[in-house]
C-alpha cells in the first residue's frame, strides 16, 4: 500500500504558474467520477500559488507559495461532513464525494487552510484530488508535478525510502504548513520564508559603499548571533529570523566607529543606509 505524499520547495518555485495552470487544465468542464465534478472557469485554484511581496523600496523581495489541499491525516473537513461525503482513502488522499457532498457548504468553512471551494452552480465543495484518476491509470504524479520546470514539486510514496519525497522528509528540511493546526498534512514545505533585516553601508569619509564590513546581529532574548559582511555595494542581509523578537546590529570595521541598532522586528526589514564615521585616532 502507497501513502502519498507531496513536497513543495518555496526556494525552488520562480512563480510560472505552470502548476496551477495545469490543474484548471485538468479540471475545468471535465468530469472525473467518482472523485471530482467539474471545476468551473473562475473563482477556484485548487493548487494556488500564493504571491508574497517582502521587505520594503529598495529592498523587495517576492515569495511565491504554491498550495493545494493538504490532504490531512486528521482531516477537520472529514469530520465536519455528513454522510461520508468526504473520506480518506487508504493512500492518504481526502476525497469529497461529488454526489454526497451536495448541499454541505459546511467542510468549506472547516478547513483552516481554505483550499476548499464552493461551487455555487453545482451546490457542492471541491478541491484537489492528487489527480487520483490520473494515478489510477498509471500517472506517477498529479499534472501540477509534471508541470514544474524547477522540481520545486515532488510526489510520490512516503513508505518508499528510495523515492525522493521520503528522502526529503527524512532529511528533515520539510515542514507542514501550520504545524499549529495539528491536522497531520499530507504535504510539507521547504524554505517558507520567515523574516528578513537588510540594510546598506556607507563610508562617511569618502561617501563611498563599504565592502567587507562585519555585521553582526544578535536575538537578545537568547544571545544567539548570526555574523556576515557587506557586499560591494555595501548592502547586507539576514534571512530566516523570527518575527516578535529583538535584534541588536552590531557594525564593525577596524578604522571606523563601531555602529549598533536596537531592532524589534516585526516585519520584514530595510533599516536602510548606515553611515560610517572614521575614527581619529
């Protein structure tokens, strides 16, 4: 017996929308019995790549999500149905019956990830299927899968200890979205960002950008430090920080005055240009 899985790589995904464009493919005006009505042209994506700008001018980033129904092993939208309109099947996959779920608007509103739709033509729930009618037929992965250029997606059996997701989830790098929730998700994620402080440097003296200055940033809650140095243009970054917690910035370069700045970070951060003064002595 298989038990899939999915891994999604956030680091990976560049925003093509191949996946999310080849699930409408599959899915819209066609009919997969006895595991999906029709999906209709608008108003569902039930693998959503969610689009996330960071930071602040000059120092944006973008972060792109992809998100289908996460497939869980205690799955809130099972218990919140009626009639075993949704079930589990033995491989892992949540199903929503298309027949027994009319009417039950109810396991839209349970899910706490909303990947759920509502098809208020048909009066009925939808969402992601793995394309279980494709793997049925031989299909080693749903279409969103195939459809990725960057592998940012993998599928396939976590029971499997040569297949690549089970050697991902073993390397411990991936996650479920919301651990929080305890819904034990089907599918884990790498690399979601967290937070970020950026900023640049200056040179005082000449106006010029400060390279190779140390920059040292510290949670001070737990003393913990991460160090790095400017780059040519003088700018400088720390990824993966926790939000709600207070960071000191500690500048350093042996001809100048050493700079510090008290950070509680709430957001992702550009604390922007940081000027240098030459010491005199």
């Amino acid at each position: 017996m298989v038990r899939y899985v999915m891994t999604i790589d956030v680091t990976r995904c560049n925003g093509c929308f191949n996946c999310q464009l080849a699930c409408k493919d599959e899915y819209v005006e066609n009919e997969w019995p006895p595991y999906s009505a029709a999906q209709p042209d608008t108003g569902q994506l039930w693998m959503h790549v969610y689009v996330r700008e960071r930071g602040q001018f000059p120092r944006v980033k973008v972060s792109y999500r992809p998100t289908p129904c996460m497939h869980c092993d205690e799955a809130p939208c099972i218990r919140a149905s009626d009639g075993n309109a949704l079930y589990k099947r033995d491989d892992g996959t949540v199903i929503i019956d298309p027949v027994k779920a009319v009417g039950q608007n109810q396991v839209v509103r349970a899910c706490p990830y909303n990947v759920i739709f509502w098809n208020e033509s048909r009066n009925l729930p939808q969402k992601c299927t793995f394309c279980i009618h494709l793997l049925e037929k031989g299909w080693k992965e749903p279409r969103c899968v195939e459809s990725c250029p960057t592998l940012a997606l993998q599928f396939g059996d976590a029971d499997d200890p040569n297949s690549e997701v089970s050697k991902i989830i073993a390397s411990g790098k991936a996650q479920p979205l919301h651990p929080e929730y305890n819904t034990k998700p089907r599918v884990y994620y790498i690399g979601i960002p967290k937070t970020f402080i950026a900023g640049s440097i200056i040179y005082g003296d000449t106006d010029e950008c400060a390279e190779g200055v140390k920059i040292t940033l510290t949670n001070t809650e737990n003393q913990q430090t991460k160090t790095t140095t400017s780059n040519n243009y003088g700018d400088f970054e720390f990824e993966d920080l926790e939000n709600g917690k207070p960071y000191t910035i500690k500048i350093e370069h042996p001809k100048y005055i050493t700079h510090t700045a008290n950070i509680n970070l709430k957001t992702d951060t550009y604390i922007g240009d940081i000027t240098l003064t030459k010491t005199t002595s």
